[in-house]
C-alpha cells in the first residue's frame, strides 16, 4: 500500500446507513458508513462494469444492480455469482472530520 491517504469526503456527508462514490486518481470509490464502520472498495462490479454504490445494500453484502452478483465489502470477496472475481478494497481512516482512504 502506498503511503499516501487521499481526502475524499467529510464525516457529514457520509452519516450512517449512507454512501458515496468518489474518484480517487482516476478510479471509482464507494465508501459505505455501516453502523458507524466505513469501508471502502472498488465501484466496478468485477463481472460487468456496474456501479456497486446503486445497488442493495444487506449487512456487508452489496448486490451488483445488473446482474445481482454480491460482494462483501468487507473484503471485497465474491459472496455469489455471476461474478468470479472480488473487488478491491482500500483502507479508511477519520481524522477530525475528514475521512481518507489510501489506494494501494
């Protein structure tokens, strides 16, 4: 992971049970606040370019819009198909109010 965290939104704009999506260095972000936990992970459905933040979010699992493949976003691990490949996660931190996110 580089060393650099990248400013990306505040805690306002993302209360809980929210989302944002974000472009980080010419890559597509969502930023899901879960109870209070932010996590962080690719935007782009690994099986056909959808944007993750629009779909259903159940828990930790978010369903691809088009085709309802799940991911946890936790881990970015492929939970059903038609997917076959995860998605990416990154790391987020808060500091004061400012949420950052650190892009590998």
């Amino acid at each position: 992971m580089s060393d650099e965290w990248i400013k990306v939104a505040t805690v306002d704009e993302l209360p809980p049970g929210e989302r944002i999506v974000v472009d980080v260095d010419y890559e597509w972000v969502a930023i899901f606040n879960v109870g209070g936990t932010l996590y962080a992970i690719n935007d782009t459905c690994s099986h056909d370019e959808a944007s993750l933040a629009e779909g259903d979010l159940d828990g930790h699992e978010i369903a691809c819009p088009l085709h309802g493949a799940r991911f946890d976003i936790r881990s970015g691990d492929v939970l059903s198909s038609p997917a076959v490949v995860g998605v990416d996660t990154y790391e987020v931190k808060i500091e004061g109010d400012d949420i950052y996110i650190r892009l590998p």
